[in-house]
C-alpha cells in the first residue's frame, strides 16, 4: 500500500502549527492554576507508567468528542478557560492532538516536548502506577 502521508510527516505537520513546552517549563507549570495538563495516554499506559499528578484524563480516541460544544460527550472543563497542555508517552499523539483542537478552536493549548516519557527522564513528579489486582 502506498500512503499518500506518512505518520511521521502528520506529525511534523502538526509541530509547525502548535506550541510545543519545554520540559524543564512544563514541570514549572505543574502548580500553575490556569494550567490543566490533558494526558491523552491508554488508561493502560497511565496504570502501568504512572501519571502526572493533577493531570486530567482524556483518551485520544475520545478528545474531539469531548472538546466540542455540541457534542453530547462534551465536557465542561473545557469552559474554564485555563490553558491546555497535552501530552502522551512520547509527543506524537499530542502533538496530533493539540493541532486538532487548536483548529476546533480551543485556546489556548500545547503540548509538552517528548511526552511522559521526558517528563520521567528530567524528574517530573509522578503518581505511581496503580497496582495491578
């Protein structure tokens, strides 16, 4: 099969087009009050990784759907007019994430440079993973 675009070439579109934070800013950013942190990860990812501590959870296969005024699975966090900031294992989904909701029109909004995965690596404070029962 021939792609007409690749993954990778999605992703970098995306980059160009949205505000991407620093690490070592984004755990500044952790206490900040009109910030909410937005983990788009599989609950699968978040229970055996660990989470950031305050973030909200919102699946990627669901964000659009959530996001949107009109739509019965809209939530109403998205009203509180903080800033969004996404993030997944590694920057990729995010970064197709904060595009897409940036051109519904949600602002303002980011992700955080190389997902969860930096975020660990440069010492970000981190829930442990639950426990599996």
């Amino acid at each position: 099969m021939t792609m007409k675009i690749s993954a990778e070439q999605l992703v970098a579109d995306a980059m160009a087009e949205i505000e991407t934070i620093p690490i070592a800013d984004a755990i500044q950013l952790l206490d900040d009050d009109n910030v909410l942190f937005i983990d788009i990860r599989d609950i699968r990812e978040l229970n055996r990784e660990g989470r950031i501590p305050g973030a909200a959870h919102m699946p990627r296969g669901m964000l659009e759907f959530w996001v949107d005024p009109d739509s019965p699975y809209y939530r109403k966090v998205f009203e509180s007019g903080q800033k969004f900031v996404f993030f997944c294992a590694g920057a990729m989904r995010s970064a197709l994430a904060t595009q897409i909701v940036q051109r519904m029109g949600l602002e303002p909004v980011a992700h955080i440079e190389g997902g969860f995965g930096t975020w660990r690596e440069a010492g970000g404070p981190i829930d442990p993973p639950k426990e599996k029962t």
